[in-house]
C-alpha cells in the first residue's frame, strides 16, 4: 500500500476505491476535517470575464464535437478530496492550488475530473461550509474562504489556464469509503436527494463553460445476491440504474440545456435481459469492473429526448493488478482483451456509432502485471481517439499511485511519459478544449 506523503503531518484514514466484482481498487489516503461553519446564504458563482466563444460540447455519432460541429478530444485525469472529507483537493495541505492547476495545464490534460459528494453538494446548497483542509501558508488567497469558495477558486484557475471540468458525483456521502457503497443514495441521502445536488449544482454553474460535464454518479455495482445493487433494464425499479440515470438527466438538463450527461455503466448484465424477473444466481451474469458494464446499451439505451446529442457513456477500466479478471487469466494479448472484454462491454457503443465514449478511470502502478494491460488500453485510447480521465493526479491512491509524487508536486516522469502520448496535441503543443485561452504554457487553444 503507497505510504502517504511525509508533508502530510495529519492523521491519515485508508480507504479503498474503484473495483473488480469482489476486490477493491485506489487505496485513497485522506484527511478528514468535518467542522463546519454556517453562512446565512450560499455564496453566488462568481461572474467570469466575458469570452468570444462559449465551450459547450456535444456528441455527434462515436464524436464529442464542439458548436461549430469541429470534433475534440478530451485527455484529462482525475484529482480527488472533496468526496472523501478534506472538504477541497487532496495536497492543498502542503501545495498551492493555483500553482498545481498550471502544472496540469502545462503538462498538457485538458480537463479535470473532480469526485464531489451528494452530502457535500446538499450542504452548500444550504449554506454550509464543512472545513477544507488547506495550508494557508502555501495558500494565502484562500484564507477565509470557505469550501465552496475554494472549489471557485479553482474554477478560475482552471479558466485561466484553459482547462476545463466534469464533476462527477462520487458518492452519495463525505465519506473516504463512500464509493464502495453500491447505488446513489444511503443512510440519510436519499435518491431524492441526489437528483436535488444536481439540479442545484447545475443550476450554479449554468452559465460558466469551465464545468463542461457531469458524471451523474461513479460507479453503480453490486452482485446478484446483494440487497443493493444496481439494474439495468427497462422498469422503473428504485435501483435500475437507467431509469435513474434518465431521471437524473431530465432533471439536470431542464436546468443547464448545456452540459453534457455521462453516464456510467454497472457491475452485472442478464445474460438474458427479457426475463421477467431479477435473478439472484450468478451465473444469470455477465460481469465487469464496477462502473464497466455497458452491455445493457444494445438492449435499453439511454435516451435523453431532445438532449441526445448530451450523451455521453462512460466505463472504467482498471489491470490485473488491482483484481485477476478472468479475461487476464491464462495470459492476454491486446486482441484478446478486445474479443473477451472491451468490445462486449463498451466498444461496441463505439464501434456502432452509437455515442461517444469517455474512460473515466484507467490507470495503475508503472510495473507488470499492470504494465502490459496500460499499454494495451492506451493502444486503444490512441487508435480510436477515446475520450478519457487518467487516474490519478494524487499520489495517495495505494492500489494505482498518481500522476504526482507524495510531495504533491514533483512529477513521476516515467508514469507522465506514458501518458503523454494519449493527450491530444499536434507539432509538440498541446490541444486544449477553450476556444480563448491556451492549455497552459506549452499549448494551444480548441482548434
């Protein structure tokens, strides 16, 4: 397991992250802070300088294109802490924010993807700020600030360094285990409450192009014989993931028209989707990585009415070093993975034209048995220009390690290498997705 930075004088709480149908991935290292202080009113989204252009996306075929029809490409990573109870990005405990959005920026990823949680969503949409974590040495700007804030702050920078943003809901509460629960609400968060966060935060961000997606909920999973698990199929069932998720977009779209719906897969398919009744017995089962099950796409898809063109599906995908998938067993081969995993699951969404895909999560430690499985992907990713966010940019999650070493600053150079190549760019310069401002210092606003 990654040990936790040396910077990090702070009591630290292990949690597990992504995972194989039994097994957990991303050991996330995290420090909670759950003061809270209350303000009378949520603070407003701050007014942005005004642009020529604005950013919206859109999915055309297997294609995210832009407004004027000119296709994109979204190379991003992941960067996590507001879902697990620091309350703001993890490292902000020993680097400064605006500097280490340059950094992303200047390496090229075009979009950060950033896990938030229904809970921490609800209290801001009340006016309630829980503590974020932050070194006010290393931060004097955000001194005062409150966690939501802190997250505009953010916001800014990313605008000025061209780069732009999904949130992703994921977990129903602050919670460092919180995405090992399986569905979008628990204990006191209810599904209501759920579909509450995200209309509100749609709301908020309404009119600023930085956030340009939202990923309706990380990974929804459980086994046949778990009490909770999500469904894929055409009812109306509490747990049928895409019923909610349709739900969930209606709602989001009615109030934000712009921003583009990821959606996940689950962990179980039928392998007979028109029986009547739900089985418990596993062997009924096509299995995946949590989040990676998109076989229900060819029997149920997603339909968004007149916002189809916002859709977009999203699976993770994770090596064997985080769980030995029998599609790993007996050794693998690119096309093997492609005719025993990939396609059946999710690329064929691609290869039918049928919508676009993001890999939301990839990612792992630089040594085999990973290895070999990265490069394959990235293969994948490279060939057919698959939209994808890299997990991670943080050093403390165990099961892949990060983008960063545990200074939080210092760049692991042998993982960036490996990555580089699955960012867009063109004649050494790196493609961001604003039409203004250029992707940091060594890049190139969207063509």
């Amino acid at each position: 397991m990654k040990q936790a930075s040396i910077a990090v004088l702070l009591s630290l709480v292990l949690c597990v992250g992504v995972v194989a149908p039994a097994v957990a991935a991303q050991t996330e290292t995290v420090t909670n802070t759950y003061c809270a202080v209350k303000s009378p009113t949520p603070t407003t989204s701050p007014k942005l300088p005004a642009t020529t252009k604005q950013d919206w996306l859109f999915a055309k075929g297997n294609k995210i294109v832009d407004a004027q029809g000119d296709e994109v490409w979204i190379t991003g990573l992941n960067w996590f802490g507001y879902n697990t109870g620091t309350n703001t990005f993890d490292g902000l405990w020993s680097v400064n924010l605006q500097t280490t959005v340059s950094a992303v920026a200047n390496h090229g990823f075009n979009l950060i993807r950033v896990p938030i949680s229904v809970a921490l969503l609800q209290q801001w949409s009340k006016g309630t700020y829980p503590k974020a974590n932050v070194n006010l040495w290393v931060n004097p700007t955000l001194q005062d600030k409150t966690s939501l804030q802190i997250f505009d702050v953010f916001l800014a920078a990313c605008e000025q360094n061209g780069v732009k943003v999904m949130l992703d809901i994921h977990s129903a509460q602050t919670d460092p285990m919180g995405h090992m629960k399986p569905l979008w609400y628990d204990g006191n968060i209810t599904a209501e409450d759920y579909y509450s966060a995200l209309v509100w935060v749609a709301k908020r961000y309404q009119n600023n192009d930085t956030i340009i997606a939202l990923d309706l909920k990380n990974e929804p999973h459980g086994k046949p014989d778990e009490a909770q698990r999500a469904l894929w199929n055409g009812s109306k069932d509490p747990m049928n993931w895409k019923y909610v998720a349709e739900t969930a977009a209606s709602r989001v779209l009615a109030a934000h028209p712009n921003i583009l719906i990821v959606v996940e897969g689950v962990e179980i398919y039928p392998k007979n989707p028109k029986q009547s009744t739900v089985s418990r017995n596993a062997g009924d089962y096509y299995f995946s990585w949590w989040g990676g099950n998109l076989r229900g796409v060819r029997d149920f898809p997603v339909k968004l009415g007149v916002y189809q063109d916002k859709l977009v599906y999203s699976p993770h995908d994770y090596g064997p070093s985080v769980y030995q998938q029998p599609w790993f067993q007996k050794g693998y081969t690119y096309q093997t993975l492609l005719r025993d995993y990939w396609r059946d699951s999710w690329f064929f969404i691609y290869e039918n034209n049928t919508a676009p895909l993001l890999i939301g999560e990839w990612g792992g430690h630089m040594t085999e048995p990973n290895l070999t499985w990265m490069t394959h992907l990235r293969t994948l990713i490279t060939t057919h220009k698959l939209h994808h966010t890299f997990w991670c940019l943080n050093p403390n999650s165990g099961d892949t390690g990060g983008l960063l070493l545990d200074d939080f600053t210092t760049w692991d150079a042998k993982k960036y290498a490996f990555v580089k190549p699955a960012l867009w760019q063109q004649s050494g310069k790196f493609i961001g997705l604003d039409a203004d401002v250029a992707l940091g210092s060594n890049g190139l606003k969207r063509p």
